[in-house]
C-alpha cells in the first residue's frame, strides 16, 4: 500500500497504535507490543521533502518526536528480549536515517551475533556486514574528547556530530554542563540527545531540573514530549495543556498536542490544535505541512465544528506562503 495515501495508511496505523497501547497498558514488559509499536513508528513519514531526519542538537518537533517515539519502543523491545533479530534490524534502520552511526553499528553488530533462521536473514547479514564496514570508514577513529575552553568543544561537539557519535557526545555534553550551573540552553541539548538515544525519562529529568527558559511553555513542551515518547498520552496531554496554558502561541505545544490526539483518536481536539499550529507555523513550510498533515488525515472524523473558527480555513492555504 503506499504510503503516499494518508486516507488508506492511516486508520491501519491507528488501529495498531491502539491495540499495541492497550496490551502495553494490561502488560507493559510485553515485548512484542513493544516492538510493533516501533516499527508501526518507523513506518511514518514526515510529509516534507526538505526537513533532514539527522541528528541536531536543536530540538524539533515535527522531525524529532516520532523518531523518539520509535527509539524509545524499539529500546524497550530489544530490553525485553535482547536476541530479537527484528527489532536490532529495525533499531539500525532507524539510526542510520538519523546518522546516528555509532548506535547503528553497535545494532547491527548485535544482529549479525545472532543465529540466522531463513535465508533472507542471511543476505541480510551480509548487506549489513558491508555496511559496518562503510560506518566504520565514515567514523573513522574516535576523536580526542579533550577540551580546555568553550571553543575547543564546540569543536569536539562537531566532531562527534559529524562522525554519529551520539551517545559519547551526550555523555560529554553531561560532564560539560554540570546541572548546578549550566544555563537552559546548555541542558536543553544534552536532554535533546538523550531523548533521541531513546532515553526520555533522563530527558526528562534534565527538563525537569533545569534553569527557567527563556520563553514561557517550553520547559512543560519539552516534559510532554518525554511522556509521548514513552505511550503515556495522559500526562503528555496535561503538560502540553500546562505549556498552551503558559504560552498560548507556543507552536511545538499545539503541535505535538494535535499530534497526540490524533494518535488517541480524538478527532476534534487533533484539528483544533492542528489548524493553530498551522496559524502559528509562520514561514516555516515544515511545520506548516506537517500541521496541515494531521487536519486533513483527522477532518473526516470529526463530529462537531471547530472551536477556532477564525482559523476554519486555514488548511486550505498554500503551505508555501
């Protein structure tokens, strides 16, 4: 089926989204549910051609809270039953999208330690060996973490953005900024590498403990995307509701809000705050093809008016304004 037709592929996803969420709920170290709700993640797109899926230190939730999503659950499933060929394949894929090499290659290293069962695992496994070897090339050898002043790591930093190490650039960036004196902007990054290590309860902890940011919302934005992260709609929708409620115009809130209604199945509430997102997307066509995805993929179900008339046809503008 392609996923071009949003209309045929996602009451499917939706409908997988619900039932893994529900097993999750009776069982949550059900492993399986774990691992379809990932690849189910995996299987989205981001309707824009010029938004890059790599790894930035600067968070974004049109780009960032899916993957998030899908690292998280495929984490949780690799946990459970760490020699599940899939879920190391699928982990891989994810990573690599993300040029994330280090993790990538640290999967499929894993993968191919597992006794093959089918021939297709087998090509597999040497598709993968050969991609090792291109990872391995494109990293090259680990980089000097030493750093004396503020100049020399933001060039270790880079380094190791360049080269996919994230996981030692989040521990780096911890060292570096030590929570007692580091200013928001410092945390935010390390708690954004942390999040898309699949790691959102360290997220939110930083979030949580850091310096007030500059613009209002953006701490309790930031903490509901951990809980979205982990399948816990409830407390994502109160701290999205906490930002909105401090930040009325906060785009990243409303956003990720239509995004967890949509995914809950609350059709009305998705195209409320899709089209405000849209409202407040300004000229970034990312943010605004992203919104506009959510209303049109939820206006088929809806059941009442929208509550923000004002904005009823804004999903028919040019994405391009």
């Amino acid at each position: 089926m392609p996923n071009t037709r949003d209309d045929l592929t996602y009451p499917l996803l939706w409908a997988g989204l619900d039932e893994a969420l529900r097993v999750i709920k009776v069982d949550p170290k059900s492993p399986e549910a774990w691992k379809f709700l990932g690849q189910m993640e995996l299987s989205r797109r981001i309707p824009s051609l010029s938004l890059s899926p790599a790894f930035s230190l600067t968070f974004d939730a049109v780009r960032d809270l899916g993957p998030a999503r899908c690292s998280y659950a495929l984490r949780r499933a690799h946990e459970l039953i760490p020699q599940d060929y899939t879920t190391l394949v699928a982990l891989a894929r994810l990573f690599i999208e993300r040029t994330m090499l280090g993790e990538a290659r640290i999967a499929m290293e894993k993968a191919i330690r597992i006794p093959t069962i089918n021939l297709s695992q087998v090509e597999n496994n040497e598709l993968a060996k050969n991609t090792i070897a291109e990872i391995r090339e494109k990293m090259g050898e680990r980089p000097s973490l030493e750093w004396q002043n503020l100049s020399e790591l933001d060039q270790v930093v880079s380094r190791l953005i360049a080269t996919g190490r994230i996981k030692q650039l989040a521990d780096l960036l911890e060292k570096a900024y030590p929570e007692d004196r580091a200013s928001w902007d410092e945390i935010d990054k390390v708690a954004t590498a942390r999040l898309q290590l699949g790691e959102p309860q360290q997220a939110r902890g930083l979030w949580s403990r850091s310096k007030a940011p500059a613009q209002d919302g953006i701490r309790q934005a930031r903490i509901a995307a951990t809980y979205l992260a982990e399948g816990d709609f409830d407390r994502a929708r109160k701290m999205y509701h906490e930002a909105i409620e401090a930040s009325p115009k906060l785009f990243e809130a409303h956003y990720g809000l239509a995004l967890l209604e949509q995914d809950s199945g609350n059709a009305d509430e998705a195209h409320d705050h899709a089209l405000i997102a849209m409202d407040l997307s300004g000229d970034n066509k990312n943010r605004f093809t992203a919104a506009q995805g959510i209303a049109g993929r939820v206006s088929r179900f809806q059941t009442r008016p929208t509550r923000v008339p004002a904005l009823q046809d804004v999903e028919l503008l040019n994405p391009v304004r």
